[in-house]
C-alpha cells in the first residue's frame, strides 16, 4: 500500500476513533463532575468505589468487540466472507451470555458486592444504587462496544464516532437534568450513564437501515475455537480496560486505610481522568487495528511497521501536551471536581495529578504494542504486556512503594510500572521481528 494512502486512511481512522473514545470515556466523567457538584465529597467517594465495576463491563464489551472484529477483518482481506459472518455470529452470542451474567449479578448480589468494594455506612446506599443500575444496564454497554468495534471495522468509522459522542453528550445533558432540576441523586447520575449507551446504539443502526453493513448474523452453533480465538485477541483490551477496574479497587483499598474517604475521592478525580487520557491512546490502538489487521491479512508486512510508527509518534506528541496541561493547570482542574472547596482534597488531589500522570508516554506505548500485537494475531505478547500492567506488577508495586512511602508511593506505583512493562514490550516486539512464533 502507498504510503501516502496509507497516512492518510491512518489519520482518518485514529483522529475519529480518539475523538469518540473521549465521548466514550465522557460517560463517568461527566457523572464525576456533576455527582461531585450536586452529592459532595460521599457522593465522589461512592462513585470511586462503584466505577470498576463499569470498567468490568465495558472491558467485557470491548474484549469481545476488538476480538471478533479483528477476526473479522482478517477474514475480509483473506475474502473469506462466510467466516467473517461467523466471527460476528459467535461474538454475539457470547456477548449476549455474558451480559446475562452482569445483569444478574445486579438483581442477586448488590449489597453483598457494595460491602466487598469497601462502602461503610455513609456511603452504603450510593453505592448500591450506582453498581446495580451499571449492571442492570450492562447488555446496553456491552452491545454498544461490540457494535462500534464491527462497525468500524466494516469501513464505517465516520458513524462510530458519531455515535459515540451522541452517547456521551447526552449523558452529559440528562447527567445535569436528572440530578439537579429533577433532584434524582445518584440514581438520576448512573441511569443517565445507562441510557447513553441505548442512545448510541440508535445511532449506529443507521448502518444497517441504510444497508451498509457487510456482516450478518447467520445460524451457527456455538464454535468453542472460534470463541477461544476470539477472545484470545480481545483478551489485551479487556485487561486495559479491567486494569482499570482492578487498580481502582486496590488503590482504593490501600487509600482508605491511609487517608479514609477524603482520600478516595481525591483519588477518584485522578482516576477518573486517567480513563479519558487511557480512551486516547486506545483511540489511537482501535484506530489502527482495522487498517493492520487487513495490511496483516494482505501479508504486508512494511506496512504494519509504518502504520506502528505513525502510532507511535501521534502517541509522543499528544502525551507531551497532556502533561504539560496537567502540570501547569493542576490547580483548576482539580477544583472543578471539589465543589465543597475541601483543602486537603485538593492537597492530595493535586499532587496525584503531577505524579501519577508522568506515566502517559509509558502508558501510551504499551496501549498501542499490545493493540499492534493483537491486530497481528500475536497473542501471547500481547497478553503478558496487559496482564503486567494490569496485574503482576502494578498491585504488588502499590503495596510495596505505599508502605515506604505512604500517598507519594501510590501515585509512583503507576508511572514505574508502566516504565517497566514498556521495556517488556520492545523486548518483546523486538523478538517477534525477529521471526519468533507465538500462538
């Protein structure tokens, strides 16, 4: 393929994929500012301890959108259509099953799933309300980011997007409706949260109601191989995704312990941040899968290699101006979310922001070598680089590097292990140039 046709087809797929990540990633955003607005310091803290669960099932989405889409395409650029419709049909029903087991999840096992995520007594009721709408609502989640994936994927990135910020801005919208003309508390900010996704997935129907969609659901029985390919693929998104999840959890753990609740919450505006500069950089991984999973099915290898590079440099320049926003605007940022102008919420807050977020080029790089890995059908590599930033290091860094240095070592734990896992990952693209096989 052309290098210039090939920046250009890159361009067009990134900057709309980062422009309706952002959207997507606007769902808790704009609940966190406005619960924090409308509920204060409980309201942020409940929301904190509640949020990994989204993360749960949106990763559960996206694992099964990025794995069955990926396989998609591969079969398009192979021209193997009737599989292709198979990778769709199997992606389905798995999403489907597995949505089945969040929602009741949801209707079983909420009080007993706020008392595990930490809620005492005055956060409690917050708590419960949010994970049980989140879970109730998760067949819309899930559908919503498997359909973007296949969407996108069946050259229609221009409506993913669409769709995406139609979502997220109306969350916004009903977020301030519910919770403050309405003065519908925590229930008003996650239903609004649950109905953004069924928003978007209205707007994705227009690819079938205009006929532009070139994969089908056809009868089949349930393929465990294809399953077990799918997910093998998707498994890289799901950990990014779950990492977030997990992290939240210990962090939270750990943070109580040394600063209660006002140190949750502090927490939280960092956390929360952290997933709109993550759904960046995995809009620059979602944006080049479709175009590195053809180029692979093709067997052009040159190219896989340049469209990594564009990744990679567009991924430099943008953490450069993130940064440097955090580190001169700290301040400000902060007190959007800290409506009770708490000093010591804004103390701990603040210095997250400028420690914590020395992570993003790190961050960034293992985001996209582990998408360049799975869009490739790498699977191994790509799963030991999530899985140590997600798991093997980042929790027993936490509890290491706290106990030595209290708050200063939980916001330390995610750069070095990030800076960690990133050298991990050259090593392992650089042996996977090398002609090593993985399955």
């Amino acid at each position: 393929m052309k290098t210039e046709t090939l920046l250009r087809e890159f361009f067009q797929y990134v900057m709309l994929n980062i422009c309706g990540m952002i959207g997507l990633s606007c769902y808790i955003l704009a609940d966190t500012f406005f619960v924090s607005n409308g509920l204060g310091t409980n309201g942020l803290t409940a929301l904190n301890l509640a949020i990994p669960i989204y993360s749960f099932i949106h990763g559960s989405g996206l694992m099964l959108g990025m794995g069955g889409a990926t396989k998609y395409s591969i079969y398009r650029g192979l021209k193997e259509y009737n599989n292709a419709d198979k990778s769709f049909s199997n992606t389905i029903q798995i999403m489907s099953a597995l949505a089945v087991v969040f929602m009741l999840t949801g209707i079983l096992f909420p009080e007993k799933l706020t008392i595990l995520l930490g809620a005492d007594k005055n956060i409690f009721h917050m708590t419960k309300t949010y994970l049980q709408v989140i879970l109730l609502f998760a067949p819309a989640f899930m559908a919503n980011d498997t359909l973007i994936c296949f969407v996108r994927n069946d050259g229609n990135p221009k409506l993913s997007m669409i769709a995406m910020l139609t979502g997220s801005f109306s969350n916004i919208i009903l977020d301030y409706i519910f919770i403050f003309p309405l003065n519908m508390g925590i229930f008003g900010a996650v239903l609004a949260t649950g109905l953004a996704p069924v928003i978007s997935l209205i707007v994705l129907s227009r690819h079938w109601f205009a006929k532009q969609n070139q994969f089908h659901l056809v009868r089949i029985n349930p393929s465990f191989r294809l399953t077990g390919t799918i997910i093998s693929l998707g498994i890289p998104s799901f950990i990014t995704e779950m990492a977030s999840g997990i992290v939240m959890i210990v962090f939270n753990a750990i943070i109580l312990h040394l600063q209660g609740n006002i140190g949750v919450a502090a927490y939280g505006v960092v956390a929360n941040l952290s997933l709109v500069v993550t759904s960046i950089y995995t809009g620059i991984a979602q944006g080049t899968q479709p175009i590195l999973s053809r180029v692979y099915g093709y067997g052009e290898p040159e190219s896989q290699k340049q469209i990594l590079k564009y990744a990679l440099k567009t991924m430099l320049a943008i953490s450069c101006g993130i940064y440097l926003i955090f580190l001169l605007s700290a301040n400000p940022i902060v007190s959007v979310f800290n409506s009770e102008q708490n000093m010591q919420l804004q103390q701990i807050a603040v210095t997250g922001l400028k420690l914590y977020f020395t992570a993003i080029p790190f961050m960034g790089f293992n985001i996209i070598i582990s998408s360049y890995f799975t869009s490739t059908e790498k699977a191994m590599p790509a799963q030991i680089v999530s899985l140590s930033r997600g798991f093997f290091v980042i929790i027993p860094m936490a509890f290491f590097l706290s106990f030595l240095l209290k708050m200063t070592g939980i916001w330390l734990s995610f750069p070095i292990t990030e800076c960690f896992v990133a050298l991990a990952g050259i090593a392992l693209y650089i042996k996977s140039e090398r002609g090593k096989k993985y399955v």
